[in-house]
C-alpha cells in the first residue's frame, strides 16, 4: 500500500462506523493509489465515484472494522471490473480452432504466439502458427523460431517472393490446417508502434477472411495512461474477443488491466509473465486486484479474520452462552479458532462486546492454548457436556491422560468458570465486571 492510503485506512481502523468524512478522505487515497498503479483518469474517477457510494450505503459487512470494510469494498469493485472467473478459450465446434492475435508492435504477439501453442500442445492439441506478419523482414523468421521451441508447425509464405498479402496467406493456412488435421490455427499479426489506420484495415480484413473463433489483444502492462485510447481504437478498428496482458513480470502495477477492462467490458484472459515460453499464465482477477492496489497483505488480514469468526459462529455461541449450554466444548472450540486465525487480539477486538475483554484474554498465549486443547481432550464427552461431574478422582484421570498435573487442569476449571460467566453476562447485554479492571 502506498503510506498516505496506508496511513488513511490506520485512522479509520479506530473508529466505530464509517462518516462520509471518512469515506471521502479513503476514497482520495486510493484515487492517488490507483493513478499510481496508471489506472487512466477516466476509469479511476469513475471507480472511485463508485466506491464512495457503497462505502456510505448500508451494504457493509459489520463483522469487518471500518478501514476493513474500505479494503473489502475496493477489492470487490475491482474484481468485478477485472472478471470474477478466468474465461478460457473458445474452441470451434467444428476444428479447426481459429485465433488471431492483434496488437501494437514489440506487445508481445509473437511471443504469445509460441506460448500458446506450447500450452496447447500440453494440453494435446495439434496447433499450428501462421506468420502473418508481413511487415518486417524478420518477422518470418521469428515465428519460426519461436514455433520451432514451441514444438509447433509453422505455416509461412515462401520466401523470396516479395511482400505477401497477409489475407492470403491466413485463408491458405486454414485450408492446409483443415488438410493435415491440426486443429487449432493460431495467427500472428503484425503491429505498429502506433494506431495505425492501414494496419488495422489489414487486421481488420484478415479477421473478416478466417472468422476467427477468439481474437486476443495483446497489450503491454507497461503502456500506462495511453491504455485506454489504444484499446479502444483496437476495439473499434478490428474488435476483439479477450484480452492478453504482456510483460506483467515488469514492475508494472497492472493498472492497464483495469483500464482496458473497464473501457473495453472484455475479459482479461492470460498473463504473459517473461521472454520464455513457459512464463504465461491464465489471468487471475483477484491477484490483479491486489497487485494494482498492493494490498496483498491487508486482503489476508480480511480473510483470516472472516475464516475464523463469521458472523453466524459468534451468534450460535452468544445464545449457546445466554442459555447456559455453554460447554467444555464449545469453549476449545473457540480458542482453536482463535489460534487459526493467528491473533487473537484482533479476534477478541471483533467479537461483539469482547472488546473490553482483550486484556484479560491477553493472558492467554498460545502454548496456554496447547495445554487447554490436551486437558480438554482427555475429558469424556460427558464431562466436557457438564463440567460439575468432574469430581477430584475424575481430575487425576484427566491430568495423568494429557500428562498434566491436577492443578493445571484446576486452573483449566478455573478459567471455564469464569469465561463462561463472562460470556454470559455479556450474551445478556451487560458488562463483564473483570477483577482489577474497575468499573466500565
Ligand atoms: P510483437 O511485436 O507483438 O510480436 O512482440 P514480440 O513477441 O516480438 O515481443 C517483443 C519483445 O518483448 C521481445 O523482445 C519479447 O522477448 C519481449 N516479450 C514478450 N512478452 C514478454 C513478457 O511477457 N515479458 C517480458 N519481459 N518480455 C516479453
Ligand atoms: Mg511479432
């Protein structure tokens, strides 16, 4: 996280429900986080828009601390935009599978290209790649050479005779492909530097002449704020079925993703992570969110803290505790929870009511949980039910099968007592009166 959204979201985490003072003040954050990420100014102001209205409305989840409901909300949205499930290729009823790929020149298609058929090839397709790209001399033999690491026939005009057209050759390489049975026929194009209105008018003839089954943008994570006019001029020029996301092994924040994906509405499909042409990834939506956002390590928080104590689980046990069914049971149970989840602080800070119990649980640590967990474990089902059986024999049975002595499992007793008297009183809506605490 950048340190001002960083700082944003600390000043909120203390306080009880989020004011629109707080929202707005979020919500600058991580306008400046996103435009750091290069997410483009139209997209990020709309986003933001966004944002500030759920934060504010009442669709936030209680369980989650202010600064946390922010976090939650954003990653959401962002998700959202970015596609919640991976979409993957759409392969031709009838073989073979055409897919095209366009793009700026040096965006990676060729690259791409050799990626694909490698992946294909796993996966025991009979792919074959097709130079279209007849634009720079070398283009040819890149192909070429990228298929030959790919393991993957190469489909090229002769050489030698002189500058091909491209729609001819991607009509021959289908037929050839139908002929020999490959049947997924990948084509590589060519690209300027630039938006190029000859360059799409070709791009845009050859997808007129194969039909093609998928038609993938390719674009460099590294492009920035030029992102969206590029796409869109791709998306008008020849359109495009998904979209390809190169060079994301760079130190691009990824905003480019968010980006196209907004102005365009279609799916981000694959990463393409290096030179090699094994580092190609199908894209995932939410390592994107986190990426852009940076926010990897608080996402964790949100789902720790949700893994161990959903809503649900704390009713139960608040009823369980006011009807007196509170158990032995129940009560490992809940600390094994809190265990899990790693802190138990937080945990006890999001517990309704709990907050004031903090210090006193504080006392607790985590080998005191390993030494509740054996005595527990060696009581019978009955005992754990109702404790009051278990008499001074039961006792000594307990602490020779955990290997404790009979004062750890008094303490253990103890504890129970007064946690369940606690827990009581609080299921009741009143106060715990802590020993030494005073009055609150
Ligand atoms: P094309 O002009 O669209 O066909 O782009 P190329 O496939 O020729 O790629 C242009 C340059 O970018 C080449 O040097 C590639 O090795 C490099 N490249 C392509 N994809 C990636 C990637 O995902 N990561 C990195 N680091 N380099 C890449
Ligand atoms: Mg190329």
């Amino acid at each position: 996280l950048s340190l001002r959204l960083t700082e944003s979201l600390a000043n909120l985490r203390t306080k009880g429900k989020l004011t629109p003072a707080d929202v707005d003040g979020t919500v600058r954050e991580i306008r400046r986080a996103l435009l750091e990420a290069d997410v483009a100014l139209p997209v990020v102001k709309e986003f933001t828009a966004h944002i500030r209205e759920r934060a504010l409305s009442d669709d936030v989840n209680k369980a989650l601390n202010p600064a946390q409901q922010v976090v939650q909300i954003v990653n959401e949205e962002l998700i959202g935009i970015l596609g919640g499930e991976v979409r993957r290729i759409n392969f031709a009823k009838q073989p073979p599978t055409v897919i095209m790929l366009a793009g700026l020149q040096g965006a990676g298609k060729t690259t791409l290209a050799g990626k694909l058929a490698k992946k294909l090839l796993e996966d025991k397709h009979q792919p074959m790649l097709v130079a279209c790209d007849l634009q720079r001399p070398n283009a040819v033999n890149q192909l070429q050479i990228v298929g030959a690491q790919a393991g993957a026939h190469v489909f090229a005009p002769e050489p030698g005779n002189g500058i091909g057209d491209p729609v001819r050759v991607a009509k021959d390489a289908i037929k050839y492909a139908t002929d020999k049975h490959y049947d997924v026929v990948i084509i590589d194009t060519a690209g300027r530097l630039g938006v190029d209105a000859e360059l799409m008018k070709q791009a845009a003839n050859i997808r007129k002449a194969t039909n093609p089954d998928e038609v993938l943008f390719v674009i460099d994570a590294m492009i920035g704020q030029d992102a969206v006019a590029t796409a869109k001029a791709f998306q008008e020029g020849v359109d495009f079925t998904g979209v390809v996301l190169s060079k994301l092994d760079g130190d691009a924040r990824g905003g480019a993703a968010l980006s196209v994906a907004k102005t365009t509405g279609r799916p981000i499909m694959f990463a393409s992570t290096g030179e090699r042409l094994d580092e190609f990834e199908v894209f995932h939506p939410d390592r994107m969110a986190s990426r852009i956002l940076d926010m990897g390590d608080i996402l964790t928080l949100i789902e720790q803290a949700q893994k161990a104590f959903d809503e649900e689980e704390a009713m139960k046990a608040a009823e369980k505790m006011a009807n007196d069914e509170f158990t032995l049971d129940d009560f490992l149970a809940q600390m094994q929870q809190m265990r899990k989840a790693g802190n138990m602080k937080r945990m006890l800070g999001m517990l309704p009511g709990m907050g004031q119990m903090k210090d006193l649980i504080d006392n607790f640590d985590e080998r005191e949980i390993n030494r509740t967990e054996a005595i527990i474990q060696s009581m019978t089902p009955a005992e754990r039910k109702n404790p009051k059986l278990i008499n001074g024999s039961r006792r000594a049975r307990i602490a020779r099968g955990c290997g404790r002595t009979v004062t750890d499992v008094n303490t253990l007793l103890k504890n129970f007592e007064q946690a369940s008297k606690m827990m009581k009183t609080v299921a009741r809506g009143g106060m715990p009166n802590i020993p030494g605490m005073g009055p609150m």
